[in-house]
C-alpha cells in the first residue's frame, strides 16, 4: 500500500476516533438518571452513540467523496476501471464489525447481568394495572396508592401484571419497563437513585385509555424517612373512600369531580346520589350503588358497553372499604 | 419473428439440469410452508399441553384412532402402489389404487368424526377447554386437508379413467402423491404428540 | 396488440391491465399500482395522525379513531403497499432478468395479485364496522375483545399472506427451473437473488402468522380459548406466533430494495459491483439469521430472561452481512464514473438512510437500551428509518430505474429531482426528532402525550407534510410521461442485464430469441471513450 494511503487512511480513522470520542463523552440524549441501572444503561448508550457517530461519518464520509469526486465528465461515455473485488478489504469489513458486535454484545451483557442483581431486603411492590390506570400495593406495610413512593438507595422489587390486557409499566428516569400481562406476574428490579417525582408511563397500547393511563400516578423517589410517613399517612387513609375510589382504578374510566378523576370510559359519577335511587326500579339508592359496584352487568347505563367494568370488586374490597365508598358516592 | 421460438422443455432447461420438475418442485415449496402452519398449531398444542393440566385427555380413544392411524399409513402405501403401476404403464391399476386411497381416506375421516362426535359426547369441545380448542382446531385442520386430498384422489381418478396419464408422463399424479403423504406424516406427528405421549 | 403499438398509443394500453391477465408483465404493473394506491391510503392516515400529533393535547381526532388510524397505518402500509409494491417488482422482472418467457406457473400468478383485491377491500371495510385498534401488532387480549373490524382484518392479513404465499412459490421455482441457457447461479443478477433469499422468508414464517390469525380469528368468531386468560390462555403465545413471522417480515420488505439498489450502483457508475458473490451470500444469510431473533420484540414481555441473551446476539450479527453489502457498493462507486440521475440519489439517499435505521436497529438489540426504548418512538424511528427511508426509497429508485423498460418512455429527470429532495429532507425532518422523543419518555401509539415533546412532534409532522407533498411531483412526472414522455430505447442506462437486451417494453413473449448468457450481468471494463452523438445498440450490447 502506498505510503500516502497510509498516511490518509491513519489521519482519517483518528479523526473518526476522535468524533466519537467527543459524541460519547457530549453527547447527552437521556432524561435524569433515577436508578442505578440508569447509570449504567446510560453508559452504553453513550459507548454505542461514538461508535454509531464512527460508523456513521465513516459511511457517509466514503458516500459523499465519491459523489464528488469520481463524478462522470460531461462527454464520458466509457467504463471505469473495472475492480471485482479485494479479498483482503472484504476480511476486514467482515471481520471488523463481527469484533465490534462481539464487544457490543459483551459489554451488554455485563450491562444487563449487572442490572438484574438481587439486593438484600428488597421492598416488595405489587403493580396492578388496568384499564387506564395504576395502583401499587406493599404487602410488607399493608398500604395500596396510586403513587409509587420508594425509598432511595433501597432495591425495589417489582411484582407487575394486570388484570385485563397487557399494559407496559415504564419510568423513563429508570430506565426500565416491564409488560403487565393478565394472567402472569413479571418481576423487576429497580435500585432508585435520585431524588424526585417522575412519570408513570404505560408502553403497550391498551385500548382509548392507553395515552392518559397514568397521568394520575406518579414514582416519587424521596428519603426513608419521608417514605416511612408516607406509609402511616396513607395507612391511615386506607378505608378513605377516594383512596378507595383511586387505587382500585375507578378513576380510569369514571369521573367524579371529588375524587379528581377524569376517566372517559365509563358513566360520569358526579350527582350519582341524586339519581341513584331512581334509576332501577325496587332498589334504593343505596342498593343501586352497591349492585353497581359489585355486579356491574345487571345494571348497563343506556350508551355503554357491557363487559367493561371488572366483576371482582366484591372480592378485592375489604367490607369497611365497600361501605365506606358507597356511603360516599350516595353523597355525590 | 414467431412467437414462441421456445419449446416448452426448453423453457424448463436449467430445472432438468438440476433434476427439478417445476411442478413437483412448486408442491414441495407448498408443503414446506404446509409444514410451517402446521407447526404454529402443534406448537401451540404443545404449548399448553405442557402449561395445563388436561384431564381431558383421558378421554382420548387412543385405540381407534391407532387403527385410524393405520388405514390412513395404508392409504399412503396405495399411492405408491399407485405410483408404481402407472410407471410401468398400467392405468388400471393406477385408477384402483387411487380408488383405494381415496376409500381409505374417507374412512379416516369417518373414524375421526366418530372420535370427535364421542368427545364431544364426554363434554370435550372446541369451546370447553384450552384442550378442547387446541385439540380440535389442530387435528380439525388436519381433517380439512385429509378431505382436499380425497376430492383431490377422486378427481384425478377421474382424469385416469378418461385416459390421462402414462408411463412417459405421470406428473400430476406424483404432485398428488407427494401431498397425500404430507398429510399422513403430518398425522403421524400428530397422533404421536396428542395420543402417545 | 404489440409492444410497439402499445408504447405508440398508450392511452389504449391501459385497458390491458384492468383484467385477468397471465403475463407475469401486466400482473407485475397490476401489483405496483394497486400497492401505490394503498400507499396514498396508509399515507392519508399518517397526515391524520401527524395532525393529531401537531399539539400535546389536540382534539383533532378521537382516541378511539386515533388507534384505529395508527392500526391500519401500519398494516395498509406493511401488507397493502411495500410487500406487494416489491412482489410486483419481482414479478415485472425476474422472467427478463433470467431470460425467461413467463413466470412457471402463470395462472398461480395471476391468482395471487387477484387476491390483493379481497385483502385490501376487507380492511378498507373494517372501517364500516369499527375497525382494528390493537395495533398491527394486535396483542390479545386486546385484539381479541375488540370491534368487528378486527375479525376482517384478521381475515384480510391471512388472504394478503396467502397471495404472498404464492408469489414466492412462483419466484423460487421459476429462478430454479427457468433460467436461460448460460445463466449459471453466479451469473444471476442480484436482484434475481435478493428475490431468492426473500422467497425463502415468505414461505417459512408466513404460515405461522396466519395460524395465529386463525387462533385469534376463532377465539373472536367461535369461541375458542386459545388466548382467554381465565381459561389459561397464554398472551405470549400470540406474541410468539406474530413476531415469528413479523421480524423476518421486515427483511422481505427490505431485501428486494437492496437487490435493486445492486442493480442501480454498478449501471451508474459504469463499473461492476464490487464483491458479486459477498453480496448474493450476505443476502441468504440475513434470510436465514432473520429466522432466528423474533424474541427481540419480546424483551420486556417478561420471557425468561436468560432466554433473552441468544436473541440480542443473533440480532447482532445480522449487521456483519449487511454492512458487507453495504461497504460492497461503497467500494462499487469508488473510482467509478458516477452519473446522478434520480435512480442514483435514490440508492444513495437509501444507503444514507438505511444506514442510521440499520444502526439504531443495533442500539434496539442491546437488551439494557431496549428495556428503556421498547415502544416508544424511539422505535418508530428505526422502523421508518428502515422502512422508509429504506425499503420506500429503495422502491423509489427501482421505478424510476425500470421504469422505462416497463412503459418504453422516460420520465422527466427534473421532476425526479425534486422528488428526491423533498423525499430525503422529510424523511429525515420526520423521523430523526422522534429518536430524542423517544429517549426523553415518549411512548408510542399515543393519541396525546406530555407538552414537553411539543417541539419534536412538530417537527416530525412539518416533515411527514413534507413527505405527503413530495409524491405529487412523482405521481404527475409517472402518469404524464407513460403518455408524453420521450421514448426510451432498448437500454437508456447502458446497462448490461439481460432485460435490457430486449425492447421497451417487451414483447408479449419477452425475448425474441431466447438468450444465451456468457458474462455476468455487471460486466462493465470498456474505459475506452464513445462519442456522444452514438446512440447505444439495441441488441447484442
């Protein structure tokens, strides 16, 4: 080989290197990092994103050169040069992006294996989704919410499915998602490490709902002291009618102004008191709520659909949890 | 210039010199994708079968279906009987096996409805169970193709016993070949994974 | 009627493709214009969707209609528009490019083009009882509960699968059986074998997805348990059946586009393509590698995550054979005598835009990145990436390239341009905000989303509007030169496959005389100088 094709191709492929290197250590297209997988995912992205710029101005690089300069003269009708091959290039840009994916492949690896270790006393949630919305339960402290409040430094361990179709429950600061699908509990693991509030985000399509699945919940990373009164203050709240109303998932599909729900799915639920009593015919308002909310295919409001709205409310509510929302909406 | 300036073995050319007969090579291909829906339903069935319990499956006649199993296998070997003949010119004997598989396939088929008719009977159906659906679509499919092929047997009994086919030129009947015994090796993976295991 | 005729009165000429024909030429013209047909539709529904899309929190469009548009986007745009728009490529040439009469088994051909008919008017009537809204991907147990559109849509797939079907029966028996004399394997032209290798795809994964179109269809129509969790159906199993065939999908959608971009480099740089025999393996291999990384999709389904590893590496090693094709044709132009006309800045545009969905797609193999990237538009960047700024463009440059073999007339080259620029610009300006949208927390196949994506979902409508615009040169430029455009010749491009060694377009039987091949079809090596005023020979080139 030439000594000046040397030379360019040496001047050339720093140039690259040095590109990339910038690109990896500048380059930031990532939300805050939350949790300490994040850290680590962010790693190798940033490693992919200087390879990628590598490969990327070296490709491009090559394209436009020869658009430019090996251009047909105006007037030149005849052949190039004509070159079949080269054996030893065709080794090289073989063997050099299977040793590029081998190291991709490892690094991701150790990246993922790293991820998924298992701490020591991890705190237990329970993720339940449904159609539109969320609620964490913690065996360990009795409470179920809306919110995801965690405790920093300490691993989280995640039991997710859902009760209906398959959500996705996804926290971009996390870095990590999950699907929740109905009939199967998957478990994740995430470490947080950032103060803060982020969003719940659902990452599989789920119905009309699927966009605004989550806007009521939030994963709030605070200190273990701020957590622990979290804990009492929402023990406390547990028989709370809208606590009740919220973490069973009411408010995806229904409104009702006093619980801050927006659900569009279902009836509206605001002035249900007034009319309760004389929407079927023998039962009193009471019963008419409570027949609603237990076996919901008796009674379809006119315009809506059958089959929607779960019939295991009977089993899922504690009896101080059912009277206490009946008495409630009755109020509305 | 004429327009056909080509024999249509010309045309073929490049097939005869890897020893591929278009239409042959056309139902293999067939049968090669045969084989993969094929396998989508017995994964399937396999699936559950190894995620959920199925007491049903007692219920299964395995014996009658054993013999089933064993008229549809004969009907396979009175393909090549079949085959056989009319390589050495002998449409008659041509048309009496293909008689005969097209007999044997149908009481295949009248031994599958009389399974199906007695499952059904023990409260075992399409919609009773994951069984019940994985079981009846998967060995109803297969029913489906068993009753093509015999329409397929019988129509081109048909062509025999109006003079088609010779020593020289029996194609049509190879391609039928070639699918009858796709279905009964289907079959045979079938009872295997359904009754045996 | 003859070809002369026809290309001398071509507004008559038309009439032949509305019927039943079993010349595999008009079925191949059938196919690419029924498919662009549906892509305008798949288009419409992206400018309804980039609408919505315009303001975080727009009313434009209903949330049920919203999953209903995303839905049939896709799937008009994957079933209706690039699978067929190719196989109608491949059926326009793959009798000429191998010096063949017709196609082994015309009436099978004609059939299969008939069955885009039924295919695409179920899903178009799924409109009429609410259509689709599971995605294309129609997880259960959503796709199962949903409107009765799904049900037609589901029936529409397995019919546009079967025409697919049997297309590639047609293509692998006819390029194994019907080669001229002379035309050995290693002298076939590349686009002959990205059909091979793609063939390949069609006829094994396929059937899988129409089994579980079945399941889904009998759960919905009969009452079948397959995905009913309360009886102990399994989602996954769906996810299993559909992603089996979905991945290798997207190289059947691919690889025919890099066959033709094969075919477009060594003709416009008047030099033979570098590493023949590389290229024509590279396409086998992702054929058969396709088959093997599907749980790609499934990452975060949940699956046993051990199980995950061999998929992230089999993905992986898919980019070494196609970075050889790719440095393959880059060392093709390289020193060639390049002439930009607008079927070369579509390849090029194709490798410069396939080359970012083609890395992003191994940034989406890197399980870590992809438990935080799944479902999000990060994903639909990759995928437009490959798809269209990929398989689109690489259609693109195909018929600008054939199109003066199929009509005998050229199109206009400045027309071409145009179209090329705003192709290139709106498809970047669409696509390359949706890879940040994605990475901040923007999911996908969502209606409204968080006011501080506002900035890059304009950004990609202002491109999509682009995009929308930019077929309009193209569709005049087509239409306007098949009735006035100048007349093409034989073989405008000097090119050296053996469907330019007859005339523009073809006689009813292709060649006059069967060819006799003695060299492979990019054997360009004549540096010597031809005047201009020569007007390239109509035969024996």
């Amino acid at each position: 080989m030439k000594e000046r094709t040397l030379l360019v191709i040496v001047l050339v492929t720093t140039a690259l290197l040095a590109a990339g290197f910038w690109v990896a250590a500048n380059v930031n297209l990532m939300p805050a990092e939350a949790s300490t997988r994040a850290a680590l995912v962010d790693q190798l992205f940033r490693a992919m994103l200087g390879l990628a710029a590598v490969i990327f101005l070296l490709v491009e690089g090559l394209l436009l050169y020869s658009v430019l300069r090996f251009r047909r003269s105006k007037g030149d009708e005849g052949d190039a040069v004509p070159v079949h091959g080269n054996r030893a290039l065709e080794i090289v840009w073989t063997v050099i992006p299977a040793l590029i994916v081998v190291v991709i492949g490892s690094y991701s690896f150790r990246v993922l294996a790293a991820s998924e270790t298992r701490e020591a006393d991890p705190i237990v949630v329970n993720i339940h989704s449904r159609q539109f919305s969320w609620s964490f339960e913690y065996p360990a402290e009795g409470v179920t919410s809306t919110d995801l409040h965690l405790p920093l430094g300490r691993q989280a361990r995640f039991l997710i499915t859902s009760d209906d179709v398959i959500h996705s429950f996804w926290v971009p600061e996390f870095r990590v998602k999950r699907d929740a699908t109905p009939g199967q509990i998957a478990e994740l693991l995430v470490t947080p490490s950032r103060l803060g509030a982020y969003p719940v985000r659902c990452a599989e399509l789920c119905g009309v709902g699927h966009a605004s699945m989550g806007l009521s919940s939030q994963a709030v990373v605070e200190s273990p002291e701020d957590f622990q009164s979290w804990i009492e203050k929402t023990r406390a709240l547990s028989n709370d009618p809208v606590t009740t109303f919220n973490t069973m998932g009411c408010n995806g599909c229904h409104s009702l102004a006093a619980a801050g729900a927006k659900g569009v799915v279902g009836p509206v639920l605001d002035g249900l008191g007034q009319r309760a009593g004389s929407t079927a015919s023998g039962q009193d308002a009471a019963t008419y709520i409570r027949t609603s909310i237990v076996k919901p295919g008796d009674q379809i409001v006119p315009g809506f659909a059958d089959n929607v709205m779960p019939r295991n409310f009977g089993e899922r509510l504690k009896p101080e949890q059912l009277q206490a929302l009946v008495d409630f909406l009755m109020a509305q | 210039m004429t327009s056909h300036s080509r024999t249509h073995e010309d045309e073929f050319r490049a097939g005869r010199e890897l020893s591929l007969d278009h239409r042959k090579l056309g139902m293999w291909l067939f049968l090669a994708s045969e084989v993969m829906f094929f396998g989508g339903l017995i994964g399937t069935f396999l699936h559950y079968k190894a995620t959920i319990p199925s007491p049903e499956s007692a219920e299964l006649d395995t014996i009658l279906v054993g013999i089933n199993t064993f008229v549809l296998i004969t009907s396979s070997l009175m393909v090549v009987l079949g085959l056989d003949a009319i390589q050495r010119g002998n449409r008659r004997g041509l048309a009496t096996f293909l008689g005969l598989t097209a007999l044997l396939g149908a009481v295949f088929l009248g031994g599958q409805v009389y399974e199906f008719v007695s499952l059904y009977r023990h409260g075992i159906t399409l919609t009773s169970s994951v069984f019940g659906s994985s079981f009846f679509t998967l060995t109803g499919f297969h029913g489906l193709h068993v009753l093509i092929g015999v329409v397929w047997a019988a129509l081109t009994l048909g062509k025999v016993l109006r003079g088609a086919y010779s020593a020289q030129d029996h194609v049509g009947v190879e391609v039928f070949g070639l699918y009858w015994h796709f279905v009964d090796i289907v079959w045979i993976v079938l009872f295997t994974i359904i009754y045996l295991i | 009627m003859t070809s002369d005729a026809i290309a001398a009165k071509p507004a008559r000429a038309w009439r032949r493709y509305l019927g039943w024909s079993t010349d595999h030429k008009v079925i191949g013209v059938q196919y690419m214009v029924t498919s662009f047909f549906f892509f305008l539709l798949g288009g419409a529904m992206a400018g309804m969707i980039r609408a919505q899309l315009l303001t975080p929190d727009s009313t434009l469009v209903s949330a049920e209609a919203y999953n209903r548009l995303t839905t049939n986007h896709g799937s008009v745009m994957l079933f209706l528009w690039i699978l067929p728009v190719l196989a109608g490529l491949g059926n326009y040439l793959i009798p000429l490019q191998i010096g063949a009469r017709d196609m082994a088994f015309p009436r099978l051909n004609a059939l299969s083009f008939w069955l885009l008919v039924p295919g695409g008017l179920l899903m178009l009537a799924s409109f009429f009882v609410g259509a689709a809204e599971a995605g294309w991907t129609a997880y259960v147990p959503l796709s199962v509960a949903g409107p009765d559109g799904q049900t037609l849509w589901a029936i529409s797939v397995v019919l546009l699968g079967t025409s697919s079907m049997m297309g590639s029966i047609n293509f692998v028996t006819t390029i194994l059986t019907m080669r001229t004399a002379g035309m050995t394997f290693w002298r076939m032209p590349l686009f002959t074998w990205s059909i091979l290798a793609t063939s390949i795809l069609v006829l094994t994964a396929t059937p899988v997805l129409t089994a579980g179109l079945v399941l889904i269809a009998m759960d919905r129509l009969v009452g079948t348990l397959f995905f009913s969790v309360p009886a102990g159906g399994d989602p996954i199993l769906w996810q299993n059946l559909f992603w089996f065939y979905s991945h290798p999908a997207v190289y059947i959608m691919v690889l025919p586009a890099m066959g033709a971009i094969s075919e477009i480099f060594p003709v416009f740089s008047g030099k033979p393509v570098f590493g023949y025999k590389m290229i024509a393996i590279s396409s086998l291999a992702i054929s058969l590698l396709g088959l093997t990384v599907w749980a790609h999709h499934m990452f975060t389904s949940g699956m046993d995550p051990r199980l995950r590893v061999p998929y992230m590496i089999s993905t992986m090693i898919i980019a070494v054979p196609t970075g050889v094709k790719i440095f393959s044709w880059l060392a093709t132009i390289w020193g060639g005598k390049i002439r930009l006309d607008t079927p070369m800045l579509f390849a090029l545009g194709f490798i410069s835009m396939f080359l970012i969905g083609g890395i992003t797609g191994v940034f989406l193999a890197a399980i870590p990145i992809d438990l935080h990237v799944h479902d999000t538009y990060f994903v639909v960047a990759h995928l437009h990436f490959v798809l269209f700024g990929g398989s689109v463009s690489g259609a693109y440059a195909a018929l600008y390239y054939w199109y003066p073999k199929v009509t005998g007339r050229r199109l206009d080259e400045r027309l071409g341009k145009i179209h090329f620029a705003a192709n290139f610009i709106g498809t970047n300006l669409a696509y390359l905000p949706m890879f940040l949208a994605g990475l901040l927390g923007m999911p996908r196949r969502v209606v409204n989303y968080d006011p501080r994506f506002t900035q890059l979902n304009q950004l990609a409508s202002l491109g999509a509007f682009l995009l929308a615009a930019s077929v309009l040169p193209f569709l005049y430029n087509v239409i306007v030169s098949w009735v006035s455009g100048p007349k093409a010749g034989d073989n405008p491009w000097r090119a050296k496959a053996l469907e330019w060694k007859t005339s523009s377009p073809p006689p009813a039987h292709n060649f006059d005389t069967p060819p006799v091949v003695t060299e492979g079809p990019y054997d360009y090596g004549e540096p010597v100088q031809v005047s201009l005023a020569a007007t390239p020979a109509a035969a024996g080139d």
